[in-house]
C-alpha cells in the first residue's frame, strides 16, 4: 500500500488517529493506544473497526491485514477500543502524530471480548453518517481566525460543543472578547478569542482543548442547538424550497444531523432561515414597487393598483387583476365568491380575493387585493376596482355576510345580485340555538334549514318553512325573519346561483395559497403570479385534447340526467310546452327555458326534466347543444384560457437597500410577541353566547356558588 490512511481509535470521547503510511502492523497500533492511555494495557482491552453496519474485531495480524485489503481504496478507517473490564474513563483529548516501537506482543496473548451479533456483522446497511461528523475538529487551536467576526466563532464554537458532547459557559461575551468555560466545575477545557486591533480580525488567543470532567457521550439533544444554528443550515434548502414547513425539518434534522428538535425550535429556525433568504424586509416594499410597473409593462390591460401613505410613506394595499383574468372572466358565468384571508407574514396584513369556477368546475380567480384589515373602507376600496375592471353585465355575488360587502354590493353594484352562502348561515343557525341544546337538535334544524335553502318554488318553501319553525319553535322564527329570504332561498332570489350555494370557491383558493401566504408581500405577489400562470397554461394546453363539445365535468352530468329520465313519458301542450310525466309531473317550456323545478332557471344549466322533453320530442341527443348555455361549451372553455400571463424578468431590479433612496416603507404594524388574540369581525346574525353562571344548591343565574350561596335550597 502506497497511500496512507489515517486510522482513527476512539475510547470514550476522545479520538486518536493513528497514521498508517505504506502499510503497518496491528502491534503498532497497540503500542499508540497504550503510549496515549496509561490506564490500558494490552490484556485489557480490544479493537474493532467499522465495516458496512457493524463492527469486526481485530484480533491478529491477519485480522489487520484483511482491514486493510477491504479500505485499500479509502483514507480513513473508524475503529473503537473497548476494556473488556468495563472500566469507564471518559476523556475529550488532543491528538498525536507519531507512534513509538513496543515490544513484540503474542497474539494469542492478547483477550478480546467479542460483542456483536454475528448477524449483525453479517448486515449489508451502510453506515449511519450524518453531518455534524465535520463539527468534531471545528476549533483548531490558539491562532485560528473567523473572518466574519465574533458571530461566526459563537457558531462554530457551538457546534463544535454539540459533537464532542460537552456544555460550556460563557464568562465573557461580547462584541470585542469571548471567554468559553466547561460547566463541569474544575474542568481544564476553556477558550478565549478576541478582535485583533491591528487587522480587525477575531481569533482565538488562548484555549486548553482538553477535558478533565469526564464529559458526556454525544447526544441526540443538546442546549446549543439554536434556531440560528437551524436556520444556518437549513438556509440553502429553504432557499430551493420557501414553503419548507417545520415538520418537514423536525425529521430532516434527525436523518441528516441526528439531533432531535422541538418543534418551537424548527418554526423558529425556518422563520429565521426565511427572513435571510427574503432579507430584513425593508427594501421589500419597495421592489414591490418596481414589480407592480414591470408587471403593467409585460402584461398590458393589467389593472394593479399600489397605495402607500403620502406622509409616512408607509405600505397601505395593493390590487392586482392580470389581464388575462380580466378577459377570461367574459367567458365564464358571471358569478363571484369574495372572501378574506390572514397573511402569516412578519407584518400583519389581509388579503381580500373575487374568485369565481369556469364551466368545469375548476377555479379561476379574477382579482386580489393585500391591505391591513377585512373592514368596510377596504371593502369599499376593492369592489371599487373590481367594478371600473370587469364588465358591466349582472353579476352574481356569494359571500359569507360580511358587514362590508353587504353594505357596498348594492352600491357598487347595482343590478347586481347578492346571495348569502349557505355553509356559513348553518354554522349562524347552530350560534343562535347555543346553550341548553342538543347537538342532535341543532343538525336537524339545519337539515330542515337546508330544505327551505334548496326548495325550488315558493308551495315547496312554505312547506319546509312551517316544518322548520315546528320544529325550531319561536326561535327559528327569529333566525329567519333576521336574514332576509331573497338573498338565500332559491324560491325568491331573482339572480342566477349557477347552482352555488356556498363561497367554497374563494374558501378554496384561500387554501391553495396556503403556504404562499407565510411569504412577504414581494414574493407572494409574484408566488401567486406563477401559480395562477401555471394553471392557466395548463388548462389551456389539456382542453385542446378534449374531443367532447361540453366541458367534461358537465358532460357527465349531462349523461347522468339522460340516463334519469329513459323511463319517463311526455306530454305536449303546445309547440315548445311539455308535461313531464314523472313524480311529482313537472312542466317544461322550451322556448321560455324554464322548468317547474327551477333548477334551469336557477342553475342555467339543463335539468333532467328539460333533457328528456328534448331527446323525447325528436330532437335527439344532438340538439341539446341548441338549448344550452353557449358558456357551458368547449370553445367558450378554451377562450377563457386563451390569453396567457406572462412572466416578470426580475434580472433587472434595482437595489432598495439605501433607506436614502426608499419610496415605500414597511407598515409599523408588526406582528407582536406571543399568541395572536383573535379579532374576527362576525358575520350578520353570527350571536355571542356566554354560558351564565348557576349556583349548584339553590340553581339560580348568580354569581355566587353553593359554599356562598344564601338561599333555600329547591330540592
């Protein structure tokens, strides 16, 4: 053997490499181990080295020999001294390079207590490396430099901490001087480094780097395990990655680094690791500012609209519509979901966002907007927008009741209809019968709720209504009668719902924005930029595959009512009049596109009793193309995704560091320490119940208790 392998004997903590250049002999390798530790002898201990997922102990010169033929490729070689005796003395030590002669020892003289399984050595798995093997040798000795300062040492001087297992104090610590100490009291170990004022540069001038104490093994926790030090080198991965969560780092730092997190120390570590990556956030406004005008340029039509205080210069809100969006929304049935959602970012903020479902049910958003709170001025402020923006036919809203989109939709919007979702009016119903009432009791008031939601004319509500208020009694009475019948029964709302009866639209692209919402303001208008974008491409690629004249989804359902009404009989009034013979019958009117179910009217969109009058009075299969919604079609779908978003080079931002320069500041509205109280402004009839406090004893609404109590008891 030419080359030379370091061959590296750890007993305890301490690691003694021994250098083998052109060979060498077991018996020298002995001799080093006893010439570093007085108290072994060769009689009472052993040696073994690593190999695959075990250990093979060296027992003669042929043993040796073997070890190495099998790392005759490698440099360094792991092995492990063991006292057959058990004995204990753990020391963290320096090195030696040079080996003395011994004594030729017999090599049947020498005890060796095998300890491993035989089918553990026979095991294939390689061996667990993680990467905190380099923090081993971190600190080098008296001279050695840290050019980034004092915050690089401390870092460093932790890691090197956590490999070796040891807890250190520090004595002195500050900008200029560090004085690191072992926490075992008369412990020899100590550092010292400090700013050299000729160059400035920090240095170790003093260190012992010899342990007493008997320190403890390397674990898998360790108090120096900061978030800094997490964030330090996680930094390049949530680089690659932003939406990096903490569970993802809790497990990742145990494969890779075999430590243990909590998961407090993960949010942090990737919160840090974020804002390095995003900066200190005080030129983000301000590129945001550059993007808004770069993103009007590569997009023309793009309505983005950015606000800031004139005196403060403070960041106020921000609209954003793409173009492509804004065409879009002209081949798609003209209804929107408007909803807020919380921004998770270091500055609190809102986002308010118009989303709408193209004619395959998928969803398609239309504007967002980020500003500091969901109230009515910022309400006001969006639908403002919003209407100089789309097109000026009737549109249909659906939201959940917000007191500043009840109060503008009307006037924004007029013409305009307005319809209340369905999901949040049940959890409103389940408020207003808190208290004494069964859960059993409120789930079926909400069915019989539902009943009078979906009820298609004005008979078949009544109906649901007096079961309802049997059942409610006086209370459901008020429930009703506090939200008004022609925003969320379909017997009398005027509009077209296009069969939505909630906001599950804008509910789900809040949700598909999940993690983009943890980012600055910066990089989550330009996350949701590329994830609208890519969408958009996709579905406009994937509809030139389809074959089919109806959007597929609706295709389906199309087969679906045909496939409901092969056993029904229809009988004709008149040209384009049909009595459906099903039950309860149904009448159908081809020319007037309605249906005594309402669902035509309602949904815009054919219903079952409509397909079978087509198909059945010789029209065919062929024909219900005639009578539908040209919107529902594969061409209006294609249309919708046929203008693109293009992309905004960010190659050529300038620099926003130079507060001098700064047109855009932060708002001071950072989010404070500790957990954030809940603010939510309640939705129209959502109630505030308390439980009132009742005495155990006499069982009366009071402040007292049945040690205090002063009444009677009733019983």
């Amino acid at each position: 053997m030419d080359s030379t392998i370091m061959f590296l004997c750890k007993y305890g903590l301490q690691i003694l490499p021994v250098r083998l250049s052109g060979g060498g002999r077991l018996k020298d390798v002995l001799s080093s181990i006893c010439n570093r530790w007085n108290n072994l002898s060769v009689e009472k201990f052993s040696v073994s080295y690593a190999y695959e997922d075990g250990y093979c102990a060296l027992q003669n010169e042929s043993d040796f020999e073997n070890m190495l033929f099998l790392f005759s490729n490698s440099d360094r070689i792991n092995a492990k001294v063991e006292e057959n005796e058990h004995s204990s003395r753990l020391i963290v030590g320096s090195t030696i390079d040079e080996v003395g002669d011994f004594d030729e020892v017999d090599d049947d003289d020498v005890e060796h207590v095998d300890r491993m399984d035989p089918a553990e050595k026979c095991s294939k798995h390689a061996e667990t490396r993680y990467l905190t093997e380099a923090w081993a040798d971190l600190i080098e000795g008296v001279g050695q430099e840290f050019p980034l300062g004092v915050k690089e040492f401390r870092a460093v001087l932790a890691k090197y901490a956590i490999e070796n297992g040891f807890m250190y104090r520090l004595v002195k610590n500050d900008q200029l001087r560090v004085t690191a100490v072992c926490v075992v009291e008369g412990c020899g170990w100590h550092v010292h480094a400090i700013v050299n004022r000729t160059n400035g540069v920090f240095h170790i001038k003093k260190c012992h780097n010899e342990h007493n104490c008997g320190s403890t093994y390397r674990t898998n926790k360790h108090k120096r395990v900061s978030s800094r030090l997490i964030a330090d080198e996680i930094a390049g991965l949530v680089e690659k990655k932003p939406k990096t969560s903490p569970i993802d780092m809790l497990d990742w730092f145990t494969d890779k680094y075999g430590l243990d997190l909590c998961y407090h120390s993960a949010w942090l570590g990737v919160e840090k690791a974020r804002g390095g990556l995003y900066g200190d956030y005080e030129g983000s406004f301000d590129r945001l500012r550059w993007y808004v005008e770069a993103a009007r340029a590569t997009n023309p039509g793009s309505v983005l609209r950015l606000e800031s205080d004139p005196v403060t210069k403070e960041f106020s809100r921000l609209f954003v519509s793409f173009d492509a969006c804004i065409k879009g929304f002209n081949y798609c049935r003209p209804f929107l979901c408007l909803d807020a959602t919380h921004l998770k970012g270091r500055f609190k903020g809102t986002l308010l966002a118009a989303t709408e479902k193209d004619t395959n049910q998928c969803l398609f958003p239309i504007a967002y907007a980020i500003c500091d709170a969901e109230n009515d001025a910022n309400w006001t402020w969006f639908l403002g927008l919003l209407r100089s923006t789309l097109s000026t036919r009737p549109i249909t809203f659906i939201t959940d009741r917000n007191a500043g989109l009840v109060n503008n939709i009307p006037v924004m919007f007029p013409g305009c209809h307005h319809a209340y979702c369905l999901y949040h009016l049940q959890f409103n119903l389940k408020d207003h019968f808190l208290g004494r009432f069964r859960q059993g009791f409120r789930n079926r008031l909400v069915e019989l709720f539902n009943k009078c939601a979906y009820a298609s004319s004005v008979s078949v509500y009544k109906a649901a209504e007096e079961e309802f208020y049997q059942y409610g009694g006086d209370k459901a009475r008020t429930f009703i009668a506090s939200v008004p019948i022609e925003h969320w029964s379909n017997a009398y709302f005027k509009g077209q719902r296009y069969g939505e009866m909630s906001s599950s639209a804008v509910e789900s692209f809040n949700n598909w924005i999940l993690k983009a919402r943890e980012m600055p303001v910066f990089y989550l208008v330009d996350e949701l930029r590329r994830k609208i974008m890519k969408q958009m491409a996709a579905r406009r690629v994937k509809s030139m595959k389809w074959n089919s004249v109806i959007c597929p989804k609706m295709d389906k359902k199309l087969a679906y009512f045909i496939n409901k009404g092969r056993s029904w009989r229809i009988i004709m009034s008149k040209v384009g009049l049909y009595e459906v013979r099903c039950l309860p019958p149904k009448v159908v009117s081809l020319e007037e596109r309605t249906c005594s179910c309402g669902k035509w009217q309602s949904t815009g969109f054919l219903c079952r009793h409509a397909v079978t009058v087509i198909i059945k009075a010789g029209g065919g299969e062929g024909s219900l193309v005639d009578h539908m919604d040209p919107l529902y079609l594969v061409d209006a779908y294609r249309r919708a995704y046929e203008e693109p978003i293009y992309p905004v080079v960010e190659s050529d931002i300038p620099d926003f560091t130079t507060e001098g320069e700064r047109v855009i500041n932060p708002p001071r509205n950072r989010r404070p320490a500790g957990r954030p109280k809940v603010k939510r402004i309640r939705s129209r009839g959502e109630e505030s119940y308390t439980r009132p406090n009742k005495c155990g004893r006499c069982h009366k609404a009071s402040k007292h208790n049945r040690k205090t109590c002063k009444e009677p008891s009733d019983v």
